[in-house]
C-alpha cells in the first residue's frame, strides 16, 4: 500500500501561500492538482510527508491560512483509493 497526506483548499491563492510558507520553513511540499478522490472541481492541494504533519497544521494555525482539509490517500492492493479525511 501507498500512502500520501494531502491539504486541500477552496482557493489556490491559499494553496500558493502555504507552499511559500512551508518552503521557508524548510518542510518539503509539493504542489499538484487536487485529486479527483477529493474533490471533482478543479483546484490545487499541496502533498506533504507524514512526518511532518504537525508542522504543516502549525503553519495553516499560526498563518491563519485557510483550507478545506487534510487528508490521508491510500492505494490500496488491487489499485483503488481510500481517503480519510484526517482534520
């Protein structure tokens, strides 16, 4: 099984602010397309390592930066997806 932590957002001007932020703080991010399994409309999320998931809800806190949520994508065995919302 494969997984990957990914935060979602209502705008991508907020996606865009907490790549920047999470950049400074050294956390590595990547930005992609928010997956279909999230969401159907088009939008940005930023995937990041479960390692530092304190750090990112920190910097969404301490930012105020807003977002729709925070989610755990997991690929299962025979190739489907289970999302679990996670905050």
């Amino acid at each position: 099984m494969n997984e990957m932590y990914i935060v979602s957002f209502n705008s991508t001007h907020h996606a865009i602010r907490l790549d920047k932020l999470l950049s400074e703080a050294s956390v590595r991010a990547t930005t992609l397309p928010t997956p279909r399994e999230i969401t159907a409309s088009c939008g940005i999320s930023i995937r990041f390592l479960y390692d530092d998931i304190d750090k990112v809800k920190n910097t969404l806190i301490e930012n105020s930066v807003e977002y729709k949520g925070i989610y755990k994508i997991t690929r299962l065995e025979n190739g489907s997806k289970k999302v679990e919302n996670i905050d």
